[in-house]
C-alpha cells in the first residue's frame, strides 16, 4: 500500500515539475503512474476501512432498503457478490452506478484501467462550476447514507482472504 502512496507521490511532483518547466515529454508516463498508483491506494484504503476483526452484521437503514431493491435482497446481493469476488483476479466492489442509479457488484480485474476511482467525467454543469470556482457538494448516495459499513464475518473474510485479498465491500 505504501508503494502505491509514494509511487502516487513521485507522479504528482514530475507532472509538476513538467508543467512548471513547459516540457511535456514525461507526463504520459507520468499520468499513467497517477492512474495507476491512486487507485491502488484508494481501493486498499478502502479495503482497509472496511475490515473489522469482528466481522459485521447484516446493513441496516437505507443501504439495507437499496440492497433489496437493486438485488431483490440481502442473500441475492451476497450470492452475487461472493460470485464477484471467485471469479475476480483483483477486486469485488459494491459500487453505486450514477448511470444507472443502482447499486452494482463488479469484478475489477485491473484497478486502473483508465479512470481514478472516485472520478467522474465532467458533464457541463460540473466544469462550469469547477471553472467558476464552486466547491461541488457530494453526492447523496445510498452508499454514503449512514455512513455505516457493510462487514462480512471473520469466517467469510478468512475464506476468501485465501482465494483473494482484496474482497471486500466498499460503503
């Protein structure tokens, strides 16, 4: 993890130096590492705010009320994300599709194909107000609600901690 914070690090100081400097060669290379390295460590701090040694109880409140409207409930979304996380060669996530307005499990094979978790491509009104200065408010998720996490228990973690480290629930 802290390879990923430094690596992450480095790539920040050469975009800077490139932009400070006006020489662009390095920063493909550069922004390849940002990608890279940020969501590395922002999927294992995820993962890591998400372990708890004993284990969790079913979600509650609005997570628990989303779950069983996008999956029918709790046992479907668990069965489909245990089905996430055996046929993952990375990461399972329960991620909230702002598409779709739904929650997803998804297999996340290469943490950083191409986006920064967390980042969004900006529609109009997200650049212009970034351009004008406003500070965005965070979006009201299901994910967010209750800032509760989803735990699974240590007998479940140990089980698939064998099969692959980084399952796991974001919230």
């Amino acid at each position: 993890h802290q390879g990923y914070v430094n690596g992450w690090n480095s790539a920040e100081e050469t975009l800077e130096e490139n932009r400070e400097a006006g020489d662009f060669s390095s920063s493909g290379g550069a922004m390849r590492n940002v990608t890279h390295n940020s969501s590395g460590h922002i999927l294992h701090d995820l993962f890591w705010q998400n372990m708890s040694p004993e284990g969790g109880d079913e979600p509650s409140g609005a997570l628990a009320d989303r779950i069983e409207e996008d999956f029918g409930s709790y046992e479907a979304w668990k069965g489909e994300f245990e089905a996430a996380a055996s046929a993952a060669g990375g990461w399972a996530l329960l991620v909230y599709d702002t598409f779709s307005n739904q929650l997803r499990n998804v297999v996340v094979d290469k943490h950083d194909q191409g986006a920064i978790w967390g980042g969004h491509p900006g529609p109009r009104r997200v650049r212009r107000q970034l351009l004008r200065g406003r500070r965005l408010g965070r979006a009201r998720d299901p994910l967010r609600a209750g800032r509760r996490a989803v735990r699974v228990s240590a007998f479940e973690r140990t089980r698939y901690a064998r099969r692959d480290p980084h399952f796991f629930v974001t919230c």
